[in-house]
C-alpha cells in the first residue's frame, strides 16, 4: 500500500494532511497523483463523489504552483457554492504548514462586489462555480491569463444544473498554456463531447473501481417495517445513539419537510434543508447544524452536495436514493477522519432487492438490525 510520501507529496502537506487525519491514499488519490504531479496534461477521472478526489487534484494542483507570481494560476470548477466553499476550506487546509498560497472562492448567494475587491488581492487558486466566474469575466473583475490548471470537479453534475455554456466558454478563454483535469461520476454524451472537443486524446484516463470507493470505517446496517412504521423505528434508533449527530436522508423537498415535522415532537432537534430555500434560508440551517444547535438535519440528495460537516456518527436512509450512486456519496458524510459511523437504511421488504445489488456493486455486506 502506497503512503503519501511514496507518492512524491512534499512533507508539509504530508503534516497538515495527518492532521486531518488523512494518513493513507485512497485509490483515487494513489493513481492520480503520480499522473499529473509535476506534469503538464489533461487528466480524466471517473469516480464517485466521497472518493476523496479533493486530495487527488489539490496535492498536485498546489505542488505545482509557482508562490512567487501572485496571479491567478489554477482555476476549480465546481457546481454548487456550498461544493465550491468545501474545496476552498481543504486546499486551505492542506497549505497549514506550507508556504503562504492564497485563494479565494467566489460563487452565487454571495455579494458580487466583495467578491471583485477580494480578487484585487493576491491570488494563486480560484475555485468558483461557473456562472458566478462568468459574471466576474463579463465585468472584467478576474484575469484567467495566467492559469495554467482548469480542473472541473462533478463536471457530470455542472452539465446537469444547466452550466455547459459557461464551462465551454471559460475553457476558450482560458486557452493556451493551461492543461484541464476533469473529474466526473459519470461519462454521459455531454461530458464525452466536451472531453473530445478541450481535451488532448492523448489524455490519461482513469476509471476507479466502485468496489474500492467506499470508506472502511462505515458499518452498513438496515432494517425492514412498513411504511408506517419508519418513524417510530428511526426514533428508536436516534434514542440509542445518545446525543450523537448525524443526517437523514429523504428523496424529495416535501419528504424533508414532512420527515422533519413528525419528528419534532419526539424531541428530536432538527432542521430540514432542500434545494427551494432561499440561499440565506439555507446558510441560517447549515450554520445551526454545524455550531451544534442542533442535532439531526435532514435533507435531500442534491442539497446534500458538499456539505461538509465533521464528527458526524451516523447517516439515516429514510428513503433509498434514486441512483445507487448516490448511496456513496451519502455514506460518505459519516466515519470521517479515520473514525467509525454507521449507515442505516430503513427499507419495505421489496426493497431488499436493491441492498444486493449495492452489495455487488460496492464490496459492501449490510447487517439486518431489525
């Protein structure tokens, strides 16, 4: 098993990465680094979200910084703020005991005009989503003419949430020198055009492997009721777990709302966070739940994206996700840091079914509790 240091990453972030504690590379992490640090290349990954593909990009991407130019060298696309501010707060993160890199985030739900007179400052990394960057570009308030590194993380789901345009356009303007490295859970017609139009063909590609994405640390459980028995069981289960926090999850905004108001009177702190919320509405939730003030939050899969909460001990399915891919990415939000949690699913019978196929798909064993 290869370590950080075999990988050729430099001892100060080898330091900040363990205190973090991130000791060992996950499979994502050992086979994109030796590709594309120190190098000049397009890169292609394939992997779920929750496979640590921040550490994969950003080790390499800050190695290859060069601290004493302070413009814009490397550009992260990402598709939502709140994944665009968790990237940001890790590249960060990763930089505690290096020499001093400067980033900045700029993203939509934020005031523009602090954005433009944060950038007059020095900036190395910028990471932003796609249509926030384009506003900045059309009033001239960021100089892309320096980047060297393009990277598009979830570039699956920037198509999905309607940003094709802006990427197309912000890979023309930044033409050039600059190599891209784009990171996708999956490989619809729409990423492999783009792929075949920016992208050399020469470019490395990699494809992880679904039964090495999932963390160790995560027991599987579920348990079988009936419809109208999932309450009193997800309560039961929230007793024993003392005062630990952690997420439900439910398929739609209506299933959060209802979830979170027949939960309340069990003496269950809660908030309920869905994509309908206005963005205030959201950083109000988001800040309760991470200063503690509450204990449960439950959500939806798409709201979910880039939350980044630490001490987190379990994860509820109250409904299975609709794509099993989104199993891993809900999961991930528990046994964080090389600690322990626990992933339940609350399942009908019929459901049964979709655990064995999780359990091919994923190298998982999931535990009946019931």
């Amino acid at each position: 098993m290869s370590t950080f240091k075999d990988l050729g990453i430099a001892p100060d972030y080898i330091k900040a990465l363990e205190e973090l504690g991130i000791q060992t590379p996950t499979d994502v992490q050992a086979q994109s680094i030796p590709k594309i640090l120190g190098k000049q290349t397009d890169f292609i990954v394939q992997a779920q979200t929750g496979t640590g593909k921040t550490a994969a990009f950003g080790l390499p991407l800050l190695a290859g910084l060069n601290i004493r130019e302070v413009h814009i060298q490397a550009v992260v696309l990402a598709p939502t703020r709140e994944l665009a501010k968790q990237v940001q707060k890790q590249l960060f993160r990763f930089t505690k005991h290096s020499e001093r890199i400067f980033s900045e985030v700029v993203c939509g739900g934020d005031k523009i005009d602090r954005q433009i007179e944060a950038l007059k400052r020095p900036t190395h990394v910028l990471v932003a989503t796609p249509g926030r960057l384009m506003d900045l570009l059309r009033r001239k308030a960021v100089d892309l003419s320096h980047v060297k590194t393009l990277v598009l993380d979830e570039a699956d789901e920037m198509l999905k949430l309607g940003f094709r345009d802006d990427i197309e356009e912000i890979m023309k303007i930044t033409k050039g020198s600059r190599h891209i490295w784009l990171f996708s859970a999956t490989m619809p017609d729409g990423i492999k055009k783009m792929i075949g139009k920016h992208l050399s063909p020469d470019a490395p590609f990699l494809k992880i492997d679904k039964k090495h994405i999932v963390n160790p640390n995560i027991r599987h459980q579920y348990l079988v009721c009936k419809e109208d028995e999932k309450l009193e069981k997800i309560a039961a289960f929230l007793k024993d777990r003392g005062e630990q926090r952690g997420l439900i999850f439910c398929r739609t905004r209506a299933d959060t709302i209802a979830f979170g108001e027949a939960l309340a009177p069990y003496g269950f702190s809660n908030v309920v966070l869905h994509g309908d919320l206005m963005q205030t509405e959201r950083d109000k939730v988001m800040r309760m739940f991470k200063k503690e003030r509450v204990r449960i939050l439950i959500t939806t899969d798409i709201a979910a994206r880039g939350i980044d909460v630490e001490g987190l001990s379990f994860v509820i399915h109250h409904q299975l996700p609709e794509k099993n891919e989104y199993y891993t990415h809900r999961s991930g939000r528990t046994a964080r840091a090389g600690k322990t949690g626990i992933s339940l699913a609350v399942i009908a019978k019929r459901e049964e079914k979709i655990l064995l196929q999780l359990e091919k798909q994923l190298g998982i064993t999931f535990r009946d509790v019931g």
